[in-house]
C-alpha cells in the first residue's frame, strides 16, 4: 500500500518535472547520483522521503518545504536586490491594486493602500508566474474581499 505523503510528494515533482518539459530520465540526470528510476519511484509514491530532496527542490525551483509538504510559499523570493530592478513588477502590482479597488468601489487612504500595494508586491514577487496586472487585480479581490469580511467581523 502506498503511502499518502510519499504519493502527494510524488505527484508534485511530477507535474513541476512536467510542467518544465522534462522527462524523469532529464530530471534526474540534474541532481547528482539520482538515476532515472529513481524519479520513477518518488512519482508513484514509492519513496516517502529521499535523501536528494534539497537537491531536487532546487532542481525544480521550488523551496524544499514546499515540496516536501505542499505548504508554504511554492518559489524561494528573489533577492532584494533583484526585486528592486523590477520597475515592470512595481507597476503592474500598482495597475493591479488599483484595478481591484476600482472593481469594489473602494477609496482607501494612503496608508491602507500602501500597504496594500506592499502585501501585493511580496506576492507578486514570490510568484513563478510575474505580476500580469489582470493576475494581481485578482489576488487583489481577493484580499479586498478578506479586509472587508475582516473588519465587519470586528463590528
């Protein structure tokens, strides 16, 4: 019988192999002393906590708790430095936050909307996927949608 937290471990590496287009043969071959078979194993739930899994993690772009529980933030963060370059990331999550008010008909103050631009940016910038403006609008509801529910619950 196969063990459920090997199997949600395996079907994560398999579809993050999948998802780069790699076979378990080229996945294997970038984490050293891991053979093909072994990839194998870890997809059908076979091995519950490999030895190589710093190493796969990192293969695979994700942080290693991530991958080895499935909760958590999904990508390591970029550096601060590298977040700072991103002028195109800084806009598009302003586009996005503004969106999203605009969509629920709120006006925040200064403060309420930095700091929502500022949640929106540590989002955006841990994300694989970048800050489509049209993406962050929606993560964006969503934390609206959390505020409000929020703040009527403190009445």
């Amino acid at each position: 019988m196969l063990n459920t937290k090997a199997s949600e471990l395996g079907q994560r590496v398999r579809t993050l192999r999948e998802r780069n287009g790699w076979s378990q043969k080229e996945l294997a071959s970038r984490i050293p002393g891991v053979r093909q078979q072994s990839i194998h194993q870890l997809e059908q739930g076979g091995i519950r906590w490999p030895r190589y899994l710093s190493e796969l993690a990192e293969a695979l772009g994700v942080r290693e708790e991530w991958l080895r529980t499935g909760q958590g933030r999904m990508v390591p963060s970029k550096p601060e430095a590298d977040r700072d370059d991103d002028p195109g990331l800084v806009r598009d999550v302003v586009l996005g936050v503004d969106q999203a008010l605009k969509r629920h008909g709120i006006e925040l103050n200064a403060q309420d909307r930095a700091d929502l631009i500022g949640r929106m940016f540590e989002l955006s910038a841990a994300s694989e996927n970048g800050g489509a403006p049209e993406r962050l609008a929606e993560a964006a509801d969503v934390i609206v949608r959390y505020e409000r529910l929020r703040l009527r619950d403190k009445k």
